[in-house]
C-alpha cells in the first residue's frame, strides 16, 4: 500500500485495517503510524508512553543503525532486552529491513541463553548491560541498549529492502522444559493469519492488559494483530497486587484484561469493583490454570464482562479458543472450538482419528502454525505427518460438542498399577477444592505398581492447607480410585519456566532428592 493510498484511510475510521492489503510488515508498520498517530501503542508500568508514529519513527531509526552496523535482510537480530517500549522499537526495526527477531527471556540462565545463541546465530545481540543478565557468548557482536537511538531524526528514511509476505520475520524459542530450547519461525503470512484468529481478543482501538514477556509467542506472533486492530499495550503492575491491577485497569481504561484464577479472583474482592468502576473493560482472559465456574459466574455478575480461555502454544500462537457466550462448565473442562484458520485432529499414535470421548494426540494445522524449527531441517520435517499437520505433545479429547478437552501431555502421563493417568485432568478436579489456589501433580516410581501420583499443592490459605485424605476423598468422589493422589507437598508456590509455565522438570528433581517414605504422607516445603 502506498503512502498516499494509508493516507486516504485517515478520512473514515482506521481501525481495522485490512491485513491483506499489505505486502511485508515494513508497510503494515508505515501504514499504521499514519492512520493511528498518537494513539497509545505501549504504556509501561512507570507510565512511559509511546505513540504509534512515534514507534515506528524510532523503528526507522533503528533500521538505518541496523543497517549501517552491517545487519540485513535475513539476519537474525536478538533481543536480550526488558519486555517495553525499546523492545518494540528494536523488533519493528530489524523487520524493516527484513532481518529477523528473537528474543531472550531475562529469566534465562546462562546454559540457556548460550543454547539459544548458537542455536539463532545471530549478527547482532542487543543487551541490557544493566539488568546483570548472563554474558554473551564471545565471537557474537553486542550492541549496548544505551547506545540505541533515541530519537528519530525527522525525515528519516530506511532504504528500500525487497520484502515479501513469505520472508521470516521472529523467532520464538520453546521453553526447554524437556531439553535446550528450539526455535520455532514465523513470517508474515503467519502474523497476518493471527490477526485474523483473535476473535473476541481483538477490537479497534483496544488497551489491553499485558504481563507476558515479550520473546514469549504471546507478543512476538501478535506484531500484526496489533497493528492491524490499533491496539495499545500497557504493562501489568510489578509487584502484582489487585489494588494495584484496579488501579491500572481503571486509569488506563483497559478494555481487555489477563490474570490467573486466583489474580481475578482478588479482583473481584477489591472495594469498589464494578461495572460502573470499569466501563471500558469488555473481555477478561484466564491464563495458566482452568477458571472455577463460579469465578466465571461471580466475573459476569460483578463486573457484567465475559471470561475467555484460549488455548496456544510456541509453535502455533493461535489454536482453540472458548467463546463469551459458552457456559462457564465449558471454560472450566475445556479450551474451547479451533480459531479462525485452524484444524485440531485429536488422533492415535498412527494418525488416525479417535472418536469423540477417546484420548489422543493433538494435532494441528493451520497459517497459525511454524514454519519449521530455525536451522534445524531434520527436527522440522518430524515435527509434522504426512497430510502436514503439526503433531504435538498434548493429549486431549473433544467432547461432544466439538470442544477440545487437554488432559496433559505425552511426557507427563505416568502409569500407576497397569493405568494410564493423565495429571492434567487430575489437576482440573483438585483445583476445585476449596483449599487449593493452585496444583501440579507428577508420576513417581514405586516399587511394585510402577508410579504413584504426587500432588504439589498451594493453599488458598496457608494455615489451613488440605489434607492428603482430603484431597484423596475429593478424587475418589469424582474420579477412577487410581487417579487419586498417594502424596502431597506442600509449597508456597509453584515452580514455573522463564516462560511461566510451571517447571514440572524441578518438581521430578525435587521427588528424586525426596523419595517418598513408606507411608504416603504430607510434606511441607
């Protein structure tokens, strides 16, 4: 699209665009300051603010110094920087000349972040030199965050780079909980099909409520879908508190919030919530940990909104979503129907389709989807069946209304006594005792019947945690007997990735430095 032709939008409203208007991310990005202007793109959480014309302008800036630092087309840059507003300038830059973003989660230690490195080979890491992440590998050239342009001189202008919609644009690495992480690729047809997925997540002119790190999927694969719908970004409070989110959400008139269970569940507890406190807000999103129907119930009638559930993953941002009409049991049991675009097979180990009830790998296929893993053709050409689905690690069921119910993944399933459980499922029952705010369970070997499951539990009050015969009586009341829990631990909370998943890797690791005793007991850590 032309400069003359964005222009023209600006007499009728801009939002949205018409992602199949544009022929790269370099013209969505030109197209976009011109039709939004001032309008919010990101609000940090000490109220630093930038525009959209003012981000792309710094984008430009940042391409030409990109440029001359000799980064181009097809070049990865990576981003060791804090999620905000340098973050967004950096990405949108290196895309204008068709170099290729990944980013490092600040929370990364130093195996991993060398891992990803060599993994990337990028020719250029920009790096916070103040945050004390870990160092860069030497041989890689770093360029200091202070030394980024901060102000785009006017009348800037980024030489022409051939760009096309099948140019890689990010790369987002896997949390590495089973391994070093692996580099899934996105190019512009992929932003553009997530644009066209989000459904009720998106809307003109939406201020959205973000705590995701930004080298997560969450932000890297939504470039397009916020610059198509104008949507600004304003960062969660840190530290977390609810007094803090009704601040946030009611001064900056969030129209769509995220939080776990317990954080709306908080929410809700806070003197003066209401609809009439919160009028912009017209979406809640539930992330991490199944919704109780009654959060879902108490949401509505407190705060006169819907909650929604959506259900991604690195190598396909977009899959499943439930919608604001769906009955709260659905958001609790399930993670909705497949979004705009996409396919979900649940099947056998062979491929074949299970029938509707049965367990089975989760399959998918889609513009959501990668493109491969970055620099690694083998894995890439396994990660896929032969009518080119993605074969994943979740195991899960559709219900009879085509709702897709997960149960856990392939590496998680632990066999007690000849039994196949699925700690996932187990998971979704504990969390509705009232004594529990949040649970992992995980397989441990057992002489004789092979694995038992362990519960890690987090109370909803610490001096009156659960029992193991309390959790034990609730299973049995709602599940087969072998899926009850033989152990539980205590914690104050629950281990996570530097994705924020939880770490079911540290919770083997603790087993194994803890073996059970031979009675199942209760320990508290």
């Amino acid at each position: 699209m032309t400069e003359a032709a964005a222009a023209q939008r600006l007499s009728s409203p801009a939002a949205p665009l018409d992602a199949d208007d544009f022929a790269n991310t370099r013209d969505l990005l030109e197209t976009a300051a011109l039709a939004y202007g001032d309008r919010d793109a990101y609000v940090e959480a000490d109220g630093s603010r930038i525009g959209f014309a003012d981000w792309v302008a710094r984008a430009r800036a940042v391409a030409v110094d990109l440029l001359a630092r000799g980064v181009g087309k097809g070049d990865v840059v990576a981003l060791m920087l804090p999620a905000g507003i340098d973050y967004a300038v950096c990405y949108a830059g290196a895309a204008m000349i068709g170099a290729i973003t990944t980013g490092l989660n600040p929370r990364l230690g130093p195996l991993e972040v060398s891992g990803v490195l060599a993994k990337a080979a990028p020719a250029l890491v920009i790096r916070d030199e103040d945050l004390g992440l870990p160092p860069v590998p030497a041989g890689l050239d770093v360029l200091p965050r202070s030394a980024l342009p901060t102000i785009a001189p006017s009348g800037i202008a980024v030489p022409y780079v051939p760009l096309g919609r099948s140019d890689p644009v990010a790369i987002i690495f896997t949390s590495g909980t089973t391994g070093l992480p692996k580099g899934a690729w996105f190019d512009a047809d992929n932003l553009a099909a997530f644009s066209r997925s989000a459904g009720v997540m998106s809307a003109p002119f939406d201020r959205r409520l973000t705590a995701t790190p930004f080298p997560h999927a969450g932000y890297m694969a939504k470039l397009w879908d916020q610059l198509v719908w104008g949507i600004a970004l304003v960062a969660s409070p840190v530290p977390w508190s609810a007094t803090r989110m009704y601040e946030v959400l009611r001064s900056q008139r969030i129209t769509v919030g995220g939080g776990v269970p317990t954080q709306w569940a908080k929410l809700l507890d806070e003197p003066g919530v209401s609809r009439e406190s919160l009028p912009h807000l017209r979406v809640g999103v539930v992330a991490t940990a199944p919704a109780p129907p009654e959060l879902v119930e108490r949401t509505a009638a407190r705060l006169g909104v819907p909650l929604v559930v959506r259900y991604a993953m690195t190598e396909s941002p977009s899959i499943c979503g439930t919608e604001p009409g769906d009955p709260p049991e659905v958001l609790f049991r399930t993670v909705g129907r497949p979004q705009h675009g996409m396919s979900v097979r649940v099947t056998d180990d062979a491929g074949r389709p299970v029938p509707t009830g049965e367990i089975g790998r989760v399959r998918l296929a889609g513009d959501c989807v990668m493109r491969g893993y970055w620099r690694e053709p083998e894995l890439s050409t396994a990660a896929y069946d032969e009518d080119g689905f993605f074969v994943s690690g979740d195991l899960g069921r559709f219900t009879a209304e085509g709702n897709l119910q997960l149960v856990g993944r392939t590496d998680d399933l632990y066999i007690r006594g000849g039994f196949n459980v699925h700690p996932l499922e187990v998971e979704h029952v504990l969390t509705e005792h009232p004594r529990v705010r949040e649970v992992a369970v995980v397989g441990e070997p057992t002489p004789v019947i092979g694995e038992t499951g362990v519960a890690f539990v987090v109370p909803t009050h610490a001096d009156s945690p659960p029992s193991l015969d309390d959790l034990r009586r609730w299973s049995l009341d709602r599940l087969a007997d072998y899926k009850a829990p033989d152990r539980l631990v205590l914690l104050d909370e629950l281990p996570t990735t530097a994705m924020q998943k939880t770490d079911r890797g540290r919770l083997r690791a603790y087993l194994e430095a803890h073996p059970a005793p031979a009675r199942s007991t209760t320990t508290k850590e």
